[in-house]
C-alpha cells in the first residue's frame, strides 16, 4: 500500500506499528512475512527493508523511508508481540553477520555461528553500508528499551574489533559510533 502522501505532514499517521504487526506492507509491495524468507543475497542487495524492520524516530538517508511517530514508540516499547517481532528481525540479521543469539540464564548474549568467519567477509570492510545499518539495529534495539540484545550485539562486535582482522575491517568511526548508543553512564567499557 503506498501511502506516502496521506503518511508524510501527518504525526497521527503512522505506518511502522501495521506492518510489524503484518497488517499491511510497505512502500514497495513487501510484507513482513516475504522479507523473513530472504536469502542473505537478498539482504546485502536490498537497501530499504531495514528501515521497516529496525525503525528510528531519526529520519534515514534512503528516500521515501518512514520514522516512528511518537505514538508508535510507545507501543514499540510496551506491546509484546511488537517487541517479539523487533527480536526475531534482530536474530534474521544477526544471522546475515554470522552470529547467533543465546540466552544463559538470564544474561543475553551474541555469539559467532558456524558461519561467521565467511559472513563476516561479506560485511567486514571499511566503510561497508553494514555499518550504517547495525546502527540503526543497536538503535532501534535501544528504542525498543531492549538493552540487554543491544548490549550483547555490542559487546560481540567490541569483541570481534579487538583481534586484527575485526581492528583493520571495521572503521574506527563505526565502532564509536555503535558504543554510543548507549547513554554515557551505561557505556560498556571502550
């Protein structure tokens, strides 16, 4: 359904909340449930998904993209099937960057998957579109007031920043980027 017209110039329209919740598609004629069966090809070409999966009330560079609207952060933060649907999209594109997401009694964390040494290879160079997108990820994820996934996701890439090949195929820019995403008193250590 193309709305733009009746979407833009009004707060009280939003878009975001129906199609996570699969009530409608997006711009282009893609529903969530298509964009769940993506192969990772599908995923590195395609540049505007990422808008609807992981929303910001921040305008994006990509043309026609839509922001949360105030209202929707509300039930982005307090409905639990919306929140669910923000996690499953995090665990398809943790997959993309070849990591898994595991739970150890209550501690969330990331860790590479079986494949993360050939995707990584896919993503881990510098100046990468990727990273402009795990930051829209860890900042939905923070919107979402899920930290636990947002610092988990951080924490893994702060440890794969640490060892040489992470040091020379991830911008400096980036990883600053990523770890301010928290407020400064909840900053994991650098």
């Amino acid at each position: 359904m193309d709305d733009r017209n009746k979407y833009f110039g009004n707060e009280n329209y939003g878009v975001i909340v129906e199609f996570l919740r699969g009530q409608r598609a997006d711009w282009d004629g893609r529903w969530l449930r298509e964009i769940r069966t993506w192969d990772y090809d599908r995923l590195e070409e395609d540049h505007q998904y990422i808008q609807w999966l992981f929303p910001l009330t921040t305008e994006s560079e990509v043309v026609f993209a839509p922001t949360l609207r105030i209202f929707e952060v509300a039930l982005l933060r307090e409905d639990p099937q919306l929140r669910q649907t923000l996690v499953a999209s995090f665990c398809q594109m943790l997959a993309f960057y070849g990591y898994d997401l595991r739970w150890e009694g209550d501690k969330c964390m990331v860790v590479p998957s079986e494949q993360h040494s050939q995707r990584a290879r896919v993503w881990m160079t510098p100046e990468n579109h990727n990273y402009r997108r795990i930051s829209r990820i860890l900042g939905a994820l923070m919107l979402a007031r899920l930290e636990s996934h947002t610092r988990a996701f951080l924490e893994a890439l702060e440890r794969l920043y640490d060892t040489p090949d992470g040091a020379a195929g991830i911008d400096q820019l980036a990883m600053w980027y990523w770890r301010h995403q928290f407020p400064p008193n909840e900053q994991s250590p650098p």
